[in-house]
C-alpha cells in the first residue's frame, strides 16, 4: 500500500510535468488534460518518491513533475513490480504494462545530473477503470489479479 504524494499533467508534450489538486484517470487513455494521455500502453507514468528522495539526496533539485512522471506515490517500489501488477486507487484501476523507458535524447536532469531515474524506475500504466485521483488517496497493490 502507498500514498499518492502528487498527481501531475503537462498541456504539451517534452515539457515538465505540473502538479495539480486532482485529475479523472479515463479508462484506455490516462489522466485527463495530460498531453501524454491515449490508447497506448503508457497512459499513465508512475515514479516512487523514495527514488526521487535518494536523486535529491544526490544533490538533483528537482519538482514533482520534472521526471514526466503523472503519479508520485510514496511506500511502493514500482521497479521491482512485475507487469500485470494491479494498482487501485480509489474506485480506478490500473495495470503496469512497462518497466523503464528508453531515453533516445538525455533529457535536462540528466544534462545537469549525468544521469535520470525514470529509465530505470519509472513504470507506465494502462488504465482499466476510471476514476478521480488527488495527493493523499491510498494506492493498493494487487500483485496476483489478472
């Protein structure tokens, strides 16, 4: 079980993401208004704040958001989840479907850092069934629900 620390969008695509009070999480699409949102397999970007708190400590100065990232959740390691891992938040649902991403342009935390988290833990997720998402709702780990 996790917290969503925060829930972000961006309007336009290679821009850093933004937090916002809450988001409707659409069914085969993502977050609503997120220019990343559609009927692929990463409608939904995932990132642990534990990651992002060890970057920092590293000396990264870095928002939520900036990893492209659309949750922020706090108390779950995505990274080490499997595809097919269920995550519920509320009434929604969603399922990983990609661990890491390939970066084919370093991107500006990794020009100033030598280095970025999300390509190795960050996770993406399809969402099977809506529902509202905001900072402080519980996510739960169905690891064996397919």
């Amino acid at each position: 079980m996790g917290t969503i620390t925060a829930v972000c969008i961006s309007e336009k695509k290679g821009t850093a993401k933004r937090p916002v009070d809450s988001a409707r999480l659409l069914v085969q699409q993502g977050l609503e208004h997120d220019a990343h949102a559609g009927n692929g397999h990463r409608q939904v970007s995932l990132l642990s704040l534990e990651r992002i708190e060890e970057f920092r400590a590293r000396g990264a100065i870095v928002r939520y958001g900036d990893f492209g990232e659309n949750l922020v959740v706090a108390g779950i390691d995505f990274a080490n989840l499997p595809v097919g891992t269920r995550l519920a938040i509320g009434d929604a649902l969603l399922e990983i479907s990609q661990i890491g991403k390939e970066c084919h342009t370093p991107c500006a935390i990794y020009r100033a850092m030598g280095e970025c988290i999300m390509p190795t833990q960050g996770v993406f997720a399809a969402v099977l069934r809506g529902g509202s998402v905001r900072a402080g709702d519980i996510m739960d780990v169905h690891s064996d629900s397919k």
